[in-house]
C-alpha cells in the first residue's frame, strides 16, 4: 500500500493578523490598548468552556472566572489536581536577574529563540519573556514554597541551553507546587460558584455552529454519559501528543484527542513533528513497560555525562579508570559542557549508544554521574538539592545512585508543535482558543528546559484572559445553541456512532497491543533521527495499522459505564491519524532543526543544519478527510531582532 | 515468578462486590505494582472479561491517583505510592490481596475506583490564600525564613491520594487537611486568611463524613510523602487558638 498521504497541497499563506508591528518591546501593551474590554456587569452573561486543568487550563479557567466570566471546566481526571503538569519537575525561568548575573527579558527571549532553533515567532517569546517576571509574583503570593536561601530570599539554579542563573524550583516538585497554586486559585472559584467544574468528564469533539466554535461534547467517564455543552467560546488546555509514541514521560491517560478532534473540525495544527526528546530519563527494562519515567534536567547541573571510551566495556562504572571514560559532552561543546539544550545532548546519547559504548542492558544508557559533586559538596548538599529525585531512581532501578552512577537514555517528553494559533491564541476556528502545550506558539523547534511551566502559566494567567476579552466584546450578542441544534445533534451522532463502532469489532487485539505497535514504529521512524525512506516507511504502515484496528480491536463491556478499555481504544482512533501527519511533516521539512533531526541534513561535524531559505516558516496543516492528504499553510516566519545562526554551543 | 490475586471486583456503587481470585505468570521483579496488573488485565480482555479498573495516571508518584489497599497496606509494603512500588518487593508464589481505598467518605465507583472528591471540597472550603491574577506584590518584597518555607514545602508535597485516610481505623482525613492548613498557615501570604482556613476547611472535613482523629498513626505511616502526624497536632492549635479568637 502506498500512502496517498505524500501528494498534499500547499494552499494559501497563513498570517498572524493579531501581533501588532512596532519594536517588540512594546507589541503586548499595544495589543493589550487595542484589544475591545467587555463590560464587567456583561462578563457574567458570557460562558466559557475550558478544557484541562494544569498549568495553562488551571490558570486561565481561575482567571477568567475571577474577572466576572463563567466559566464551564472539564478533566478527564477524578480531580483537577491531578492534571499533568504535576509531574514537571525541574523548574520555572524567569527574567528576574536576582543573581545579578546579566540577564534580563532580552536575554530571555533571545535564548529562547535560539534555543528553538529559529522557529518561533518573536513577537510571542518576547512576550512570555516579559510575563514571566509576572508569574513568579503572582505564585510566591498565592503561597508557593519555592526553595529559598538563608536571607528569606528566593533561590534559582541553571538549566540547559543558558548562562545564567533564572530557574526557580520547588525542589523536585516544581510542577506540582506550581500546578496545586493554580488548583488552589480555581477551587476558590468553584466554591464562589463562578467554575462549573467536571471532572471525570472527557471532550471527545468540538461543535462548530456558523463557523465559530460554540460548545463540545463530552463523555462522562462514569455513567458513559454522552453531553453537549455550549458556551461562547472554547478554550483548550489539554496538553500535548507525546503519548503517540506509546512509551514517554507522559501520564498514561495525557491524549490528543480534544486537539485532534478541533484539527479535524478546522483548527489547522503546527509543526507536528517538532517533538523533544530528553536526554535524561531512565531507561526501559522490558516489553512490560508502561511509561518513562524523566529524571529532571536540573541534574545536569551537578552530575557529570560520561560512557567509557571503549565499545563493548562491560565492568561495573567504579571500576572504569577516570582516563578510560569519556565525558563527551564536555569533551563536544566546553562552553555549555553538561547543560547543553535537550535535543544537542539527546542526539549525543543516541551517537555514542550507536557507536556501542552504551552502558546497562542492550547498551540503551549512558552514565549521569555524582561522585565529583558529592566529593565538592558533601553528600548532604546533594541530598537537600536532589533527594527526592536519588530516592526516585533508587525505587525504580534498586540502584543507589549515591553509590552508582545513575543511568539514562533520552524518551520522548514534550511536544513543541500543537495546534495553530495567532497573537491572541485563538486557532484558525473563530472562538476556539488553544493555550499551553496544546498549541504550537513559544519554543519552535526545541523547547528549553523550564519554559513549559512559563509557557502554560503566562497563557493561562495572563495572555489568555486579556485577548479573549477582545473576542467576546466582538461578538457580543451571539444566538444561543442548544442540543437540539442540528450541528450538535450530528457530532453526538458521529461521537456515539464511533464509541458504538469500537465495542462492536469484538475482534481479538487489545488496544494496548495496538498502540505499543505504533508507538514502536513512530520511535523508529519519527523519534530521534528521521530519514526519508523510513518517513515514507511509516506513511505507509500507519494506514495498514489503522485498517486492522478497525478489524481485530476488542474493547469489552459497554459505552453505558466506567469502561477505561473504551476511552484508551477511541484515544488510539485519534493517535492512528495524528501520526500520519507527524511523519508527513517530518518528510516535508527536508531540513534538520532544532529536535527534528533529518539525517540528510547535518553539517559536516554532525550538527542540525536547517534550511532558512526554504523552511523558515511554521508549517500548518488543514484537514481534509481520514486518509486523504492534508493542505499546507506556510506562516513565514520573520526575525528582526534574533538573527538566525548556526547554533553553537561550543 | 507466578502469584495469585485476590482482587475486589464491583460493577458499581449499587451492586455488592467480592474477592475474585486470579493467576498471573511472567511477572518480572522490574514491573511495577501497576504493570502487573496491565499484564492480568491483557488476558483479561482477551478471555472476553471485564478488566480490573484501577485508577492509575502519571506512574511517578505525584499525580496522587493510584490508590490500591494491598495486603492490608495503603500503597502496599513500601513506603510510596502503589504506581512506585515494584514487584521485587514480593515473591514467587505470593498471595497478594488487593482492595480499594476503604472509608465511608470515598464511596466505590467501580471495582479498585473510589470517589475522592471530599478532598476538593475540603479545599474549596479554604486551602488556599485570596489574591485573584495581577494582585501580586513583587515576589522578594517579603522574605520568608527559610526554615518557615522548609516547613511549608514538607507539607505542601501532600499529593492528595487519600492513603492516610484507607490506612486510618477511623476513616479519618485529619493528616490530609492539617497538610494544607500548615503548608498556607506558616508563610506570611497565608497569614491574613488563617483563621478562617483552619475553621472552614475542618469544618467541611467533619461534614464530608471522616472519621475523628483518636492518634493512632497509622496514616503517618502510610502517606508516601512523609507528612508527619505532628502535622495535626499542629493543625489542632491552629484551630483552638482560631476558636478563641472568633469567640472574642
């Protein structure tokens, strides 16, 4: 079978039309002045649903509802404490300059061009470079213990791909304590009666009426339940697609279902195959694998990578003498040494595993070493500043990492591309908003360590609530929606026709089997390194794939009850067509940048050479039909203040 | 290794349930407490039955939604959540029980699922300090001693599982709350709202239907977090010291 999936179209340029022009310093305060306000007597007959509740969801549904909106949230979770930012370990950046150590927003946003590998747009990262002062007043004042120092001041640490000091943490738990601030402003707000929450309640389509987005339906994940809810616009705060790949550092239950089902009713959906994956987790011990699990990047400050400069060296780590190790990192890039951006230490991990000095079972690891820290700084310090992460590993792999040094192997871990949205975070559907990971805007190609928890925060506290006013004040007077509208009746149709097709195969595969398979061939062909003949592989594969779920799925019970088969089983539906269009990306982009590697394109000492000429743009696709090739929209992107370069981390 | 399962199967709050006894064989020491019940539950569906369903999301010990009584144990033997609990920590052979969270105040859904969301409304009822987006003072403006924000952080790690609640004999949710009445009660931005915190939110907790507090421990022992039980001694001054100022 040969994919009819490589013959797509490119179609009209798409523009963001809400960025305005002017020195970038000064874009968010016009937007902000031009931007229409809504009446606060009027924000009480305006619903608003929000889809997810971490960071970005959490953020945004507590602030919207604060400013006088209602708000209608739904989780898939039992609780909205439970998102999965929790998990986000390391920490926050900030352009604070507590350190004194040159940075500023400028740098900040600098960094964070470069980082993602010129292409990002600017206009957005200068923005979160400057909210991101805001966010970390806004958490230390809703109670957040971040980790201080001794005067009662705020302590910060580094992270990949900078050279200052600007991460805040919260020990290990950087996410949580930052996710619970958000849980705790929203839970303020459903006790006020302003958040109509929904938890154990899961979006599985979006109901577009007129052109603008007007509602979703849902399932309720305990009576099976299926609903419609309407509002006057809908935001979507449902995170990323990292779970295509079957094993990652997402939670089991993290899909792309709510960002799918929007791609397919008009949202278009950028850069797909922009995937990171980090260089520290740790690695897989067998076919039973369920997840991976990340050992945060803040490790990297204080633990030292290294494989033995011998293949095949089999002696225990100890035994290796300091001259028989490599320390390739430090050896390859001196000036950033360990803490070079995630994608630059995920390919060496991969390099040197290839060239066999791998380490652990299958060669699938490399060592992250703390035995000259803890010499440095005592064993004490160590365990203030990493222990819960030590016990962590100790609990997995019954090795002592104190002891031993750790082993680690990169897993996919964020998704950069997601769905596509202007200035104002609104996608290419009127109403629809997309915010946090689930859209495409802020790390380009590669996302720098601690930016996630900035990205979801600035567009839940704060980008979000101030552009979303401008599009209700616009369409003030909308005609209300019900159930008995006939562009709701046919989703409910189409969402129960689906549920009822997938308990009706009874075939003899589970739908584990079938996603561990496509996650297998996705990190095969669309994972660290891509070429173009394992690209065309894949596009062929996946609709073979997709042809024998819909034959041989077995999903038992019924649509009528907590049937946690059904939901994994209509998640994998979703993943079997967004993988065909990650892989139509990757083949497309015929360039390598930042954590889209295409082997074709490298420079000569191994390095991602992009292409600005050709590729300088973020790429988005339209839906058209299941199957049938998708069209392409080129947003060309324009840089006025970060001059691309070859980036160099030497 | 081979074990045996005796696993509590309910359909739903309505129908009574039982203790049903499975086998599973391959079990690696490496799988993780939840991996092996993805293996059972595989040949489950397979053999065209109902699987088990257990609630299960981040498997790092964070997202609090695991939560399995095994052998008798809240999270099992070892001191973490069910989803870091590996099976090397049982043998080949074993007959391993396991049993949802039990307490009146987290009634069944199905089979190992039970209703949490007691927890939401205990913090509704106060868990959190009242500065809506944009109100914030500049984050150094108030320095907080850092014994103060160590203390704050022990409590704030709670992951709101509810295994202090299965492990106590009383049913009792008085480690959870005194978790978030200290982590917000110490700093200085949690101050202005002290009072009023530690009142409601017990209050809310003794309305959800937990047990009283009578010091045995046990859910000390079981948190995965190491909340530690002076944690409610603590939340007990606060309340009696906010009762007298309220009499006033």
């Amino acid at each position: 079978m040969t994919s009819s999936y490589v013959d797509y179209a490119t179609g009209d340029p798409v523009a963001d039309a809400k960025a305005p022009t002017g020195p970038v310093a000064e874009r968010w305060d016009t937007r902000r002045f031009e931007a229409k306000l809504v009446n606060p007597a009027n924000r009480r007959k305006h619903t608003v649903i929000v889809v997810g509740t971490g960071l970005a969801g959490g953020s945004a549904g507590a602030t919207l509802a604060e400013q006088g909106y209602h708000v209608v949230q739904f989780c898939f979770q039992d609780s909205p404490r439970r998102a999965h930012s929790i998990a986000a370990q390391g920490g926050i950046n900030a352009a604070k300059n507590y350190r004194n150590d040159g940075d500023s927003i400028h740098r900040l946003f600098y960094d964070t061009v470069k980082g993602g590998d010129f292409r990002a747009r600017e206009s957005n990262v200068h923005r979160l470079a400057q909210i991101s002062v805001e966010i970390i007043d806004q958490c230390v004042a809703q109670g957040v213990p971040f980790a201080r120092e001794y005067g009662g001041l705020l302590d910060t640490r580094s992270f990949g791909g900078v050279q200052v000091s600007r991460t805040f943490y919260a020990r290990g738990q950087t996410g949580q304590q930052l996710l619970l601030g958000a849980y705790q402003a929203l839970s303020r707000q459903i006790a006020a009666g302003n958040v109509e929450l929904h938890p154990r309640t899961e979006m599985l389509d979006l109901i577009v009426v007129d052109g603008k987005a007007r509602g979703i339906v849902a399932r309720d994940l305990i009576t099976g339940k299926i609903d419609t809810y309407f509002a006057d616009a809908v935001v979507l705060a449902s995170g990323g697609y990292g779970n295509v790949f079957y094993l990652s550092t997402n939670a089991m239950n993290s899909n792309a279902t709510a960002i799918w089902r929007a791609h397919r009713r008009g949202a278009y959906f950028a850069n797909p195959c922009f995937t990171q994956i980090h260089p520290t987790c740790i690695p897989r011990t067998g076919d039973h694998q369920s997840k991976l699990t990340l050992m945060s990047e803040s490790l990297r400050n204080d633990g030292r990578i290294w494989v033995p400069k011998a293949k095949g060296d089999q002696r225990p780590a100890r035994e290796i003498p300091e001259e028989e190790r490599d320390y390739y990192l430090e050896r390859i890039y001196p000036s950033f040494g360990n803490l070079v951006p995630r994608d630059i230490a995920s390919r060496a991990a991969k390099n040197v595993c290839d060239e066999g000095r791998g380490v652990g079972p299958g060669g699938q690891g490399v060592y992250l070493d703390f035995a000259d820290a803890i010499a440095r700084m005592g064993r004490k310090a160590v365990e203030e500043k990493y222990g819960n992460l030590f016990d962590m590993y100790a609990r997995i792999t019954a090795e002592d990492p104190y002891e031993t040094p750790m082993r680690i192997y990169p897993a996919v871990h964020y998704t950069m591309g997601g769905l596509w949205v202007d200035y104002d975070l609104q996608t290419t559907v009127p109403g629809l908003f997309a915010i946090g990971e689930a859209n495409f805007s802020d790390h380009g190609a590669n996302r720098l360590g601690a930016s996630a928890l900035m990205q979801g925060l600035a567009d839940g506290y704060f980008v979000l609530p101030a552009t979303i006013n401008d599009y209700l004040a616009r369409h003030a007077a909308q005609d209300p929606v019900d159930a008995s509208h006939p562009a709701a009746a046919a989703v409910v149709r189409e969402t129960e026709e689906r549920l009822a097709k997938l308990l009706a195969v009874d075939g003899d595969r589970t739908p584990d089997s079938f996603h561990r398979e496509l996650g297998e061939l996705m990190w095969e062909f669309c994972g660290m390194a891509r070429t173009e003949e394992g690209l065309r592989k894949a596009l062929d594969r996946i609709p073979e794939i997709r042809e024998e779920f819909w034959r041989r799925i077995k999903v038992p019970g019924t649509g009528e009850e907590f049937n946690q088969s059904l939901e994994k089983a209509n998640r994998i539906v979703d993943y079997l067509e967004l993988a065909e269009l990650m892989c139509l990306d990757a083949l497309h982009r015929e360039e390598s940048c930042g954590g889209h590697f295409r082997e074709e394109s490298q420079t000569p000492d191994g390095e991602a050479a992009r292409d600005d000429g050709r590729f300088a743009y973020a790429a988005a696709w339209e839906h058209t039909a299941t199957g049938s090739a998708p069209v392409l929209h080129k947003e060309d992107l324009v840089f006025e203040y970060v001059h691309p370069t070859q980036r160099s981390y030497a | 290794m081979k074990l045996t399962l005796r696993v509590w199967r309910q359909k739903n709050p309505d129908t009574p349930g039982e203790m049903a006894s499975y086998d599973v064989d391959n079990i690696s020491a490496d799988m993780s407490f939840l991996e092996m019940l993805d293996t059972l539950n595989e040949e489950l569906i397979l053999r065209g039955d109902d699987p088990v369903a257990f609630d299960h999301d981040c498997r790092e010990g964070i997202c609090g939604a695991c939560s399995l009584v095994i052998n008798g144990d809240a999270h099992g033997p070892e001191r973490t959540t069910t989803c870091q609990l590996h099976m090397r920590s049982f043998s080949d052979g074993d007959t391993i029980d396991v049993e949802p969270w039990r307490a009146s105040a987290f009634p069944v859904v199905k089979d190992l699922v039970v209703d949490r969301s007691a927890f939401d409304r205990i913090i509704q009822a106060g868990g959190y300090v009242s500065v809506p987006t944009g109100a914030a003072p500049e984050a150094h403006a108030t320095p907080v001693p850092k014994a103060d924000a160590d203390f704050a952080f022990e409590h704030a790690e709670c992951i709101g599982c509810g295994a202090c609640v299965a492990a106590c004999p009383n049913g009792s949710a008085m480690l959870f709350t005194s978790a978030k009445i200290n982590h917000l009660n110490v700093l200085p931005q949690g101050a202005p709202e002290r009072e009023t915190r530690v009142l409601d939110m017990v209050a809310q907790m003794d309305d959800e239907g937990f047990g009283g507090c009578t010091l045995t421990g046990e859910c000390a022992t079981a948190c995965p977090k190491g909340i530690p039980l002076p944690s409610i001694a603590a939340m007990n001054k606060e309340w009696l010291r906010a009762n007298r100022k309220a009499k006033r």
